[in-house]
C-alpha cells in the first residue's frame, strides 16, 4: 500500500505510516493526477509487483470492489480494469442527478470513452497489470488526468474492462471532490494535450 | 467580407496552428526573431511616417492606420497569452517531475510488523 501524501500541512504522512502504508510524499502540492503518477512510479519499482490499483483516499471507494476488480483482471485477461458508478442492474449508489447527468454525457462526449465502451469518465478506482504501470505517464497534475488516463489506453491498445463499483457520498468525500464546473478545465486541458513536451 | 476581416481572422487561424503545431523547435524559435526584426522595421517606418499606416490601412478597407494598429495589437496579445499559457503547462510539468523526484527519494518505508 503507498500512501502519496500531496504537500498536506497536517500529520497525514505519520498516520499513513503507523498504519502501515508506504509513505511518499511530494515537497508541495501537484495535484491529484501527479499525485497517481507518483504512487505508480514507485509502486513499480518494487521487486514483484505486478497488480496495480488506485484508490481515491476520501472513502468513496469500497475495498471489497477492488478485490472484485484484481479477480477480473486475471480472469478476463485484461490490462485494465475500470470502476463505473453507471452500470445498469449492478450496484447503484446515491449519486446526485447533476453529478450523474454530467458525468454520464462525458463518457458519451468523449469518442475515446465509446470507443473502449466505458460509461463513467471519472471514476478513482483502477486495478492494472504491469505493462499498464510501465507505460504509465500522466502529465496533467490536475483533476484532467483521469481522461488522460482513457486517452493513454486508447493510444497505447491497453485492454479495458469496466467493473461496477459502488461510490459512498458522504459529506467528507463531497467536501473533498471536484466541483462540476471544474469540467470545463478538463475540456480545455485534453483540447491541448499533447501540444505540451512530454 | 471586407479585406481586414479576412486577413484577421486568417491571422488568428494562423498563429494557432502555429502555435498548436510547432513546439519550441529552433525552427521556430528562429521564425519569432525573423517576424521580431520585421516588426522592428515596421514599427520604426510607421513611427517616422505614421500617415503611411493609413494609406496601407485603405488598401485593406480599414479607415485609419490607428485603427490598424490595434487590429494587429490585438493579434499579437491573444498570441502572447496563449503562448505564455502553453509555457506555463510545461513548466508545470517540469516542476511536477522534480518534485516527484525528491518525493521518491525521500519515501518512507513502514516497519515489518510480525
């Protein structure tokens, strides 16, 4: 488990540590995009490791559907597999209507989602194999990554499943997610991706 | 469609491409000091005959060289903004690969417990 500790000023690196994560932590705030990369970069430098996850720390995620997630990865061999809030008899969690109605017209937008056949444009939760961590390189440090990620499986012919997961909306994680207007910087900064060095 | 009308949005057209396409080669680097140079000549000759501008505006339908002058003014500031926007991006990169740097290196390990 590595904890990335993004420039926090409180004592979240020690409590992540006395739990028993790994601890890495940037020297000033980057963002939740740099904050992947970081994780993922040192997650694969270590000896043997081959199954990848991210996991948003705000508690919306669940860790039974992780473990759901590292099974389909081996089972339907696959490179990635991708969390969806959207999928239709499975799990329904509690997602407020403008939330659900920007998020699902992203997906739908956005040609790379349709053509890999994922249904929800940003959801924190992903279990990836080796080669997805290798080829790994996000250089949008904001909220931005998380299309970046799909536009990296397109280019790079990642396998991509989509697995229902359930998303907990409590107060802490909505004080701590993005606010929908934030959808127009993601626009704007995948209209120019890539025009940046890498 | 007057001919300013065209020859701007031509222009806007133009510098984005330009822009979007070439990234910091020395090419391009080269072409921003051959149009500096020539807007130097440009300035200085309109600085010294400035009722030329408007002979040159009346060619392209404009009324006054002042006028003119803003269009192009216009022009070069949406260039510099967009331009600075997209140095600023990779810098930010640049800044974000460095701090990672230092934050693996200073990772922290948990004890082995058991």
């Amino acid at each position: 488990m590595v904890c990335v500790d993004d420039g926090s000023r409180d004592d979240t690196d020690e409590a992540a540590l006395r739990a028993g994560a790994h601890v890495v932590r940037h020297p000033v705030n980057l963002g939740q995009g740099a904050a992947i990369q970081t994780g993922v970069e040192y997650a694969r430098k270590q000896p043997g490791a081959t199954v990848f996850a991210t996991f948003d720390a705000d508690g919306q995620h669940q860790v039974k559907d992780v473990i759901r997630m590292i099974d389909r990865l081996s089972a339907d061999d696959v490179d990635l597999v991708v969390g969806t809030r959207f999928a239709d008899p499975g799990v329904v969690s509690r997602i407020p209507l403008a939330k659900r109605l920007v998020l699902r017209a992203a997906a739908r937008l956005s040609p790379r989602n349709r053509k890999l056949g994922l249904t929800d444009a940003h959801n924190g939760l992903r279990v990836f194999n080796k080669t997805v961590a290798d080829g790994l390189n996000i250089t949008m440090s904001s909220m931005s990554h998380a299309s970046e990620f799909i536009t990296l499986a397109y280019e790079n012919r990642w396998r991509v499943a989509e697995e229902p997961v359930e998303i907990l909306y409590t107060d802490y994680s909505k004080s701590k997610g993005q606010p929908l207007l934030n959808g127009v910087n993601i626009i704007f900064d995948g209209l120019l991706r890539g025009r940046t060095s890498r | 469609m007057n001919w300013i009308q065209a020859l701007l949005i031509v222009s806007v057209l133009a510098l984005l491409v330009y822009l979007l396409r070439s990234r910091g080669s020395a090419r391009s680097k080269a072409w921003v000091k051959v149009g500096y140079v020539v807007f130097v000549i440009g300035s200085i000759y309109a600085i010294l005959r400035p009722d030329d501008t408007t002979v040159v505006a009346n060619w392209l339908g404009v009324d006054r060289g002042a006028d003119l002058i803003t269009y192009m003014l216009i022009i070069a500031f949406a260039f510099t903004t967009l331009s600075a926007y997209m140095r600023f991006k990779d810098i930010e990169l640049k800044y974000a690969r460095l701090a990672r740097a230092v934050a693996l290196q200073n990772a922290r390990v948990p004890e082995q417990r058991g």
